[in-house]
C-alpha cells in the first residue's frame, strides 16, 4: 500500500485546481515528503459551505477489531468503503482530495536496499517526468484519541485515501492495490459534491499510461556529510 508520498507544488496550484477559498495551512514546503501520521494538507468542504485547505493527520481511524495496543496510529489506505466501519465517511461533509505530485511503494524483491540509505528500495510514480499535480481522492473526520502513547489523548482531524485495482503499471511492484487518482478538475469536484452513487465511480485503477516510473525526489536524496575540515599546520 501506498505509505510515502511527495508534494512539490505550490500552495496557489492546490487553491487555482480545487477553487479553495480558504487556506488554514500556513507556508507549504516547496517540496515535502508525507508519512503515515504526519500532518499534510487536504482540501475539504468546511462546515459554512466554502471549500478550505487544511493540516490534517494522515490515518483514519482504525476499526476497533483491528486495534492493537493502546494507541491508535491511524489506517492510511481504505479498500472497501463499504466495510461498515468507513460507511459514515462516505458523505460529501467527511471527503477531501489529497494534492500529491509522485507516491512510492516499495521493491516487492526482498533485500532490494537503496544503496544510498540502506532500507528497501521504493519505486515512484508521477503522471510524467514534469511531476504535475493530481489529487487522492480520500476521506477525513475530527476524532479524540491517542495516536502516540507519549502524546496522550487529543482531538485530531485525520484523513486517508481509497485505494483500488492496480494497474499494468503498479501491479508488477503492488500486486494488491494502487491510490485512487484523480486528475481533471471534473474528477475532483465530482469527488467533493457528488452523491455517493457517482463519486463511487472513481474508485478505479487508473489507466496504464496514466502514471510513469521516475526517479525519487530530492527529498529523497541523502546526501553523505562532509568530512571535518582539516587542521591547519600553521
């Protein structure tokens, strides 16, 4: 499942595409990569009727037969919005879309290591070599709970995304499922207004040619330390 992805874009990119009229997210990085249960924007329909972009938490809340332990770090990805615990996010009031640029999902060889940082290799996939925007298309809720054992209860919004079929593309490297994405205007706002019975729809694999294999970005990229600077013999 896709747990690591990428946005290098601009904040006026989000609001031009989505048509945000709000923005509570501060300064976005120029480039920033996103981990489960980290903060990352998503742009949603507020509760006054204009559409915002918004920090949340990445992980939904995980269902109780699922909980292990006493902290609940979240669910990244959903499957089956059918499945009765994700049936009250299906609404219009609890989707987001999600802005990405490229998302990773890991070498499926075991001990395929990225030589430069020593963990499993990722593959990352964009719409082209460019890195345009695109969107998740995905879920969110405020909830009150421990999702740190050291941070103890709190109130959080969180959101996840739906996940699908992969395609001809992703299926070799992620047998099971690829990100649901969406790439026109119409999609997202198909997404943010629809009734459940269309926005359902776009929960497809994306078309073969739709994504391409790139390189990981900058961020990505770790850079060896310089060696200490020499002494002077003088």
């Amino acid at each position: 499942m896709c747990n690591l992805y990428n946005i290098t874009t601009s904040q006026e990119a989000i609001r031009q595409w989505t048509r945000t009229l709000r923005d509570l997210i501060g300064n976005l990085e120029p480039s920033v990569d996103i981990y489960p249960n980290q903060p990352a924007p998503v742009v949603r329909n507020a509760a006054d009727g204009s559409r915002e972009v918004a920090t949340l938490r990445w992980g939904m809340p995980t269902p109780p037969e699922r909980m292990r332990g006493n902290a609940d770090s979240g669910t990244t990805n959903i499957r089956n919005p059918q499945y009765a615990h994700w049936l009250p996010y299906l609404g219009v009031d609890n989707r987001c879309v999600v802005p990405v640029t490229s998302f990773a999902e890991p070498s499926p060889t075991p001990g395929d290591k990225d030589p430069e940082t020593g963990v499993q290799k990722n593959f990352w996939f964009a719409l082209s070599e460019a890195r345009p925007l695109f969107f998740f298309a995905g879920l969110w809720t405020p909830w009150h709970g421990v999702r740190k054992v050291k941070e103890g209860p709190g109130d959080h919004e969180l959101y996840g995304f739906l996940t699908t079929r992969p395609n001809a593309l992703i299926a070799p490297i992620h047998e099971k499922a690829m990100p649901v994405i969406l790439t026109t205007t119409e999609e997202t706002e198909v997404w943010l207004t629809a009734p459940w019975s269309e926005a359902r729809k776009l929960q497809r694999p994306a078309p073969d040619d739709a994504l391409v294999i790139v390189e990981k970005p900058a961020t990505q990229i770790k850079f060896p330390a310089e060696p200490p600077a020499q002494g002077s013999l003088f």
